[in-house]
C-alpha cells in the first residue's frame, strides 16, 4: 500500500520533480512581474493625481 502512494520504490518520478521545479520557478517569475506592475501602476496613479492637482490648480478662480 505504501509503495502504491509514494509512487514505486526507487522514489519520486524525476520528471515530476521537474515539472514541480519548472512550476515553482514559473510561479516565482509571475509573482515578480505582478509586483514590477503594481509598482508601475501606483506610479502612473501617483502622477495621474499630481496632472488633476495641476489642472485644478491652473484654473481661474471664476471657474473654480
């Protein structure tokens, strides 16, 4: 029974080690391409912001 759940005898299936590695690796690189763009996109909102400010401070006060 135990030999049935762990596989075979000689071990875990290189080639699912493999894919597990590629995976990991897979999931690391996509969880740093999600932060560079978070970081990305909290920059384009921060000057976003800093553009409204700008145009609302360029208005005459008429128009305020």
């Amino acid at each position: 029974m135990a030999k049935a759940l762990f596989g075979h005898v000689g071990g875990p299936d290189p080639r699912m080690v493999s894919e597990m590695r590629r995976l990991q690796q897979r999931v690391r690189d996509l969880e740093a391409e999600l932060m560079r763009l978070q970081d990305e996109n909290d920059a384009l909102a921060a000057e976003a912001a800093r553009s409204e400010e700008m145009l609302v401070l360029d208005r005459e006060p008429a128009l305020a």
